[in-house]
C-alpha cells in the first residue's frame, strides 16, 4: 500500500466529552449534507433538461448536425443513460439509430471503467462500523457486518485514505483488526489460518493464496504432487460469470529447504497441462475456489514455491436495472436497455407445490414471467453462457421500501437462441402490491478479459515438510 494511504491505529477512550461541541458539529454535519444534497439535485434536474434539449436537436434532418449533437451527449458520460428516452416506433429512423449509437458508446464507457479497482478517501477519526460504511458507500461494494462483534465495531481508528483501492482498504482492516473479509461480503473473526494466506490483488479482484502442500503420487516413486489452493475474491459490484484456464497457463518454480542463500530453482511442471478447467460463479458465492497443481522431485524437500500465470474471466461488466409498476397487475409491458428487450408476459396469483421434508402442501405464490431477448449483434457474446440469465436478480419492491426476494425455485418456459421465457414465484400478498415496483436486473455486456497473476512467492506448509 502507499504509504501515504496507511492509517495509524489509536487506542481512544470511548467516554462521552465536550457533548455540547458534538451537538454543534453533528448539526453542521448534517446541515452541510442537506446543502450537498439539495446541489446534487439542483444539478441533476439541470442535466435532465440539458439531455433533453440536445435529443430534440437529434431530430434534425442534416446527418452532420445529428453527429455533432451524439457527440456532445457522449461527452456527458454514462451517468445520463438513465436521461435517454427509449426507442419507439414514432420516433424518426435517424433518432432511434442516433440514440441507440450514444447509448452503445456510454455503456462500453460504464463497463470498461467497472473494470478499474474501487478507490477510497477519507482522513479523520472514525469508528470502524462508520469506516466500513463509508467504504461501501464511496466504493459502491456491499459490505456486511452484521456477524461482526459490537465491542469490534465501536472501535476508533484514525485513518488516512487517499485514492486507495477497495483491497488495500481489507488489508488495513484484516492487518489492524481481529477480522478477515470472507465470502458473501461478510466478516469473520481472524484466526491462525489466516495468517498462512497470501494475498495478492489485480484491479477489482483479490487472490488468496493459502500454502503448498505436497501429496504422495500413486504409482510414482520419483515425483509428488505440489497443490496450491487459490480464492478468487471480486468486488461485491462486480458479476463475475465464469473463470476459465489451462493447466499449461500457469508455471511454478521450487526452491529447496536447507540450501545455501542462493538456492538452484527447481522447475515444477504442471500436473496436468492439457487440461482446461472451467468454474461457474454462482450468484452471491463472494469467491471462486480452486486448486493449482504441479510435480517436482519426490527426494527433493522445499522451503518455498514462486508461481505466476494468467486466468480468463468471463464477466457481466454492464448492467442496467429494469422497473415494472405492479399497481393494477399490468402485463405486455416492454423496456428496453442497450442490447437486450425484457417483457412482462404475465402477472397472476397461482398454487404451488412446495416440498418439505415430509410433506407436500399447496402455495399461493404471484407468479411472474418474463421474456429476455438479446439483439443479434451480441448473441455470440450471450448465447454460449445463457444458463447464467436465470440467475438474473430480480425482487419486489413495496411501496414502504421492502425488498422481497423472489423463491428459489423458478419455471424455465422456454429458450431460444438470444431468448429466454422463464416464471418466477414471489411469496407476497395481492394487497402488498399496490406501489410496489417488480426491479430486474441485466447484463448489458459479457467480456471476457485476462487476469493475470504476477510472479508470487508462497511458503511450503508445515505439513507437507513432514
């Protein structure tokens, strides 16, 4: 980390002083939060109507004129892609195919800057639930310390972030306090083993390297096999779909135990280099785990294994979030967003069997089916990891802002080549429908990009020098 960016952990008496000062700067807090507030708004409303204005202009008839408003809506950035209005049949030909060229644009512009690590700014005194908060709040990661000790977060610190990536900000955290960041955003107490874990960061992605051990070959008296276990942690913003490799896209070298200060390297081939392994990344899984394997010399004890190499993510870098009003049970309601269409085919109560461990009873459910379809200018990007898009989060969202998750069990209708029909169940009752917003959200983009894995020095385990 940068030095700069390393914050100082002080011990603080948590006793109440100087509460009248506290009122006082609490209430200049908060006024100077309305007034932040109330600017964002004003300037907000300014660039709806700024968008608006230069769409009329789009209208225009002379190609050269449309092409110079395109690109003064392309110089605002993605934040106005909520601001365009969507394609429709009244439009002229030259509007929808403006609009639809803007909008490409900005959402290649959105996913490739998804794609640069999370920075992080702050200087003060803070207890660590406000630090974790600010974090995810600037960072936009979703971060849960609900398992989290209170005498833990109640803790002050006194920190000094400047530009720092999401990852270093969990390395101060697990390195000053009794915490390690574990799957599903979540913390848990640090122990012994994590210790032992090697960390190792490329952009928004976190590798945790735990130590070789060493495992007898069957019917191999010359060679063992040397395994390393690897968590890949991404950004809880990140949807990461698939990581793929080849066995012969990674290479290790040894360094054997009691040898003199510049020890002979010892080449340790992969396993299997042939091999080519694929892991889904299952919704909210928060890491992908898996092994590396290579071989090196039976009668040959080390101290230490270097290993570098490059994995291939298959990511969702773009994402757009879809609204259906539920008030009046409407259906064959469209919206469209950048590449993809989605469709309310139907919204009715229906029964259900649910399955108990020993029983079979009916359910009254709101069952919802959607049609997902893929223009054809990106069905190859799309059409080779389809199953993913029924993992697709979608829930409810009431008129007092509650969130109702959809069952896990889904209806597929339907798939096509670009298309996908499938019904989902949500356990709420009719009149919680009334204000309530169905929100689906979807990819716009699948790319593929290399991670590469930097050369990394990693201590044998203990237990493979028995």
């Amino acid at each position: 980390m940068n030095p700069t960016a390393c914050p100082n952990l002080k011990n603080e008496d948590h006793r109440p002083r100087y509460r009248g000062v506290g009122v006082v700067v609490v209430f200049l807090v908060v006024l100077n939060s309305l007034f932040v507030t109330s600017q964002g708004q004003e300037t907000d409303v300014k660039l709806t109507e700024q968008v608006a204005e230069l769409v009329t202009r789009l209208e225009n008839e002379d190609k050269t004129a449309r092409r110079e408003v395109e690109s003064a809506l392309i110089e605002l950035g993605p934040r106005i892609l909520p601001m365009l209005p969507e394609p429709a049949r009244t439009q002229p030909m030259w509007l929808r195919v403006g609009l639809e060229r803007v909008r490409q644009v900005l959402q290649r512009q959105k996913s490739a800057a998804s794609l640069e690590a999370s920075r992080f700014s702050f200087s003060g005194k803070v207890t660590v639930n406000e630090l974790l908060t600010q974090l995810s709040q600037q960072t936009e990661n979703e971060l849960d310390a609900s398992t989290v000790p209170d005498d833990v977060l109640q803790r002050e610190v006194t920190i000094e972030f400047k530009q720092t990536s999401f990852w270093e900000v969990i390395d101060w955290i697990e390195a000053n306090q009794p915490l390690h960041y574990a799957k599903l955003s979540k913390f848990t107490t640090r122990d012994e083993r994590h210790a032992a874990i090697t960390h190792l960061h490329q952009g928004p992605v976190r590798f945790e390297f735990s130590r070789p051990t060493s495992k007898q070959l069957f019917g191999n008296d010359d060679e063992q096999l040397w395994r390393v276990p690897v968590r890949v942690h991404f950004e809880p913003r990140l949807r990461p779909l698939y990581l793929h490799w080849k066995g012969n896209d990674f290479e290790a070298v040894g360094y054997p135990a009691n040898a003199d200060e510049n020890p002979q390297e010892i080449k340790l081939p992969p396993f299997n280099p042939a091999s080519s392994i694929e892991l889904a990344a299952e919704r909210d899984q928060g890491g992908l785990v898996t092994i590396l394997d290579f071989t090196g010399p039976r009668e040959v004890p080390l101290k230490s294994i270097e290993l570098q190499g490059a994995f291939d993510l298959i990511l969702a870098a773009g994402h757009e979030q879809v609204e259906f009003d539920l008030s009046g049970m409407p259906a064959g309601v469209t919206r469209r967003v950048g590449p993809a269409s989605v469709e309310l085919l139907d919204l009715k109560r229906a029964q259900v069997e649910v399955f108990d461990e020993d029983e079979t009873r009916q359910e009254d459910v709101l069952r919802v089916t959607l049609d997902v379809v893929y223009s054809p200018q990106v069905l190859s990007a799309f059409e080779s990891f389809r199953t993913w898009m029924f993992s697709d989060p979608i829930w409810i969202e009431t008129a007092k802002g509650g969130r109702i998750e959809r069952e896990p069990r889904f209806e597929t209708l339907n798939q096509f080549p670009g298309e996908i029909k499938v019904a989902y169940h949500f356990d709420v009752s009719s009149e919680a429908l009334s204000g309530s917003r169905l929100l689906y959200r979807i990819p716009t983009l699948v790319t593929r990009i290399e991670l590469p894995v930097r050369p990394v020095l990693l201590p044998i385990a203990v237990e493979a020098d028995k």
